[in-house]
C-alpha cells in the first residue's frame, strides 16, 4: 500500500505539470460537447431547390410558396429550362429538382390528376432522401388543401375517417441536443479513460523510466493501479463537468439517479483503462499509441450507435457493435438521462460492462507480464 501511495503522488503530480494532458482532459471535452450536440442535427434544413415551371399558373405558384415557406426549402433558382436546373445540381448550387410540367393546373382539374418530378442530388444520399420526403410530404399537404376546395363534405359525413394522435414519450419536441449530449458524453470519457491512460503509460517506455520502475520494489499490479487509478478519477470528474455543461448549456437535466450515472461510470472506466493498458502494452512510442488510439476510436464512434442507430446496420455490423463497450454505455447514459431509467432497468448491461473490464483488463495484464519477460 505504500508503494501504491508513491506512484499514486508521483502520477497526480506527474498529469498536473503536464499542461498538454490537462487541455486534453478538460478543455477539449468542454469544447466539444459543447459544439458537436449543436452542430449535429439529423434534421436537415435550408436545402437548396430549384423549381423548372412550365406551367406558370396559379396552382403551380401556390405549391412554390408552399415550399419555400418551410425551413426545408430554399429556392435558388426559378424558370422553365430542365437543363439550367440541371447544370446548378451539377455545380452543387441545387440540392432538389422539382419540375411542374405544363397544363399542371389544367390535367389536375379536368383530369382529377397531374404529375410531378423530383430530381435529388444524390452524393449525399441522407440530403437527397430527407430532401425529396420532405418535398413529398408538403406536396402531398398541398393536394390535400385543393380536394378540400373542390370537395363539399355534408355536415355529417358518413365517409369513414381516419384521425390519427401523435405523441413522442421521453423526447416530445424531438430535441437533438438531448439525444446527442449524453452519447457525446460517453464517448469523451471513453477517451480520457482510455487514450490518455495508454499515452501516459507509454511515455514511462520512451523516457525509459518503467526500466527503473521494473527494479525496484514496487510490485507489478501497484504500478499498474498507480497508472490506472489517477485517470479512473480524472474520468468520473470529466463526467461531472460533462453532466454541469449539459445543464447550462442545454438545460439538460437525468430523469434518473445521477448514483445510476456514477455507478456506471465507474465500471465503465475500468473496462476503457483496460483498452488503455492493452494498447500501451503493444505500443513502444506515443506515436504507435495514437495511431493505435485513432484507429480504434473511429470503431468507437460509428459502432456506437451515437449517430446511427444499432438496429439499421447489417448484421455483421451489429455483431461488432455488441462488442464495442462504448455501445452499452452510450444506451445506459442517454436511457438514464432521457428515460430515467433505474439501476434494475439497465442491470443487464451493467453485467455486460463488468464483463468488459474483466476480459480486457486480464488480457492486458497478460500482455504485459509476456511482453516484459
């Protein structure tokens, strides 16, 4: 215990003279989850259309300003010639084409019916599938508006109709900050408790330091909790600053126990300082540590289910995802915050992150004891 408490100081003292591993800790995880939650939306607005209108009547006006008046749409080019709105797709000046065919006004009340085209830019197709939806659904609304005026319903229809009530539990005004905060959250722990955990133990190999460290009477798993018990702490206090932040800055405040939240933090941090430990045992230099670190928080990130849900991915992609701890962790944070969901609710991932720690913690201390034979 003595010996743990020397590596303890030395590790504490070590981190606060380091300025650099202080702004990674600190002011790099108040950046960004203060600037990503904001600026990813997985509501697109302001697309760029341009509308060919061959028709020029009083129907095919409407529906334009039907359009524009919509924070979908913005219009940034009107005539009646296909290849000029074209040429704009082609320049990315148009996200979406919609062409109005002459006699549109004409077939639609002599013939009940008329046709429309939508051309999408599709290099991105999330832009060019929201994009033509949410043209869809507005021209939609406006043909319903025209059979509203054409159709005189008698005081008591006896046409069966349809009402259909809307409600989104949890999330009612479908705010993305409350969805993305917590999953932001989770991820910059994952970092702290990970990535910096192995650069801090790496540099111990490059300044040559662990080969004293190695004579001495300190026994292996004391070096190993003096390493990983510092960035244990500094992970459950970067919880706590990521936790106030999201309060001023978004208002956003756990529907649940923040004990639930800490609980899991805690478990959660061993399994990630256990990633750390491994990489730091294959890595003889910062520069492998962060290659190796980039490399597997790009895996981090998309397989978390932080910006694309689990449930769509293809089922080899699912199968990687449930080994990706940064999954379970994403789930439990964002259910505690916008489900409240308790301690018995989430019991089975938290079996699952114990399981985590114990597998990679073991085979890095494995790796280790082999390594430094």
């Amino acid at each position: 215990m003595r010996n743990l408490s020397f590596i303890l100081q030395k590790e504490f003292r070590q981190i606060f003279r380091d300025k650099t591993i202080l702004r990674m800790m600190f002011i790099m995880p108040i950046i960004q989850l203060i600037i990503i939650p904001l600026a990813a939306d997985y509501e697109i607005k302001h697309l760029s259309i341009s509308v060919v209108d061959q028709d020029h009547s009083s129907y095919s006006r409407r529906l334009i300003e039907k359009l524009t008046a919509s924070d979908y749409f913005r219009l940034v080019q009107y005539n009646n010639a296909y290849a000029n709105a074209m040429e704009n797709v082609g320049n990315g000046k148009t996200d979406i084409v919609l062409t109005i065919p002459a006699h549109f006004e004409r077939d639609l009340i002599k013939e009940n019916k008329a046709k429309l085209a939508l051309a999408a830019d599709a290099v991105s197709n999330t832009k060019a599938g929201l994009g033509s939806s949410y043209a869809t659904q507005i021209i939609g609304d406006f043909n319903n508006e025209i059979r509203e005026e054409w159709i005189q319903m008698p005081k008591f229809s006896e046409m069966p109709q349809i009402t259909v009530t809307a409600a989104n539990w949890y999330n009612p005004h479908i705010d993305y900050h409350l969805f993305m905060a917590p999953g932001i959250l989770a991820i910059l722990v994952t970092m702290v408790g990970s990535f910096l955990a192995s650069l801090n133990i790496v540099s111990e190999k490059e300044i040559g330091t662990i080969e004293q460290i190695n004579v001495t009477p300190i026994k292996k798993h004391e070096f190993i909790l003096g390493k990983l018990i510092p960035f244990w702490v500094l992970g459950m206090v970067t919880m706590t600053i990521g936790m106030i932040i999201a309060f001023v800055v978004f208002q956003i405040i756990p529907q649940g126990s923040y004990l639930t939240i800490y609980a899991f933090s805690a478990v959660y941090l061993l399994s990630v300082l256990g990633i750390g430990l491994l990489l730091s045992t294959f890595s003889d230099s910062q520069q492998q540590a962060t290659l190796f670190a980039f490399f597997f928080m790009m895996i981090f990130v998309l397989m978390s289910g932080l910006y694309t849900p689990i449930e769509s991915m293809p089922n080899w992609a699912k199968a990687i995802a449930y080994c990706n701890p940064p999954m379970y962790f994403v789930r439990v944070i964002r259910a505690i915050f916008i489900k409240g969901s308790t301690f018995t609710d989430l019991l089975p991932d938290f079996f699952t992150i114990i399981g985590f720690a114990i597998f990679f913690n073991a085979l890095a201390i494995f790796n280790y004891r082999k390594r430094s034979a």
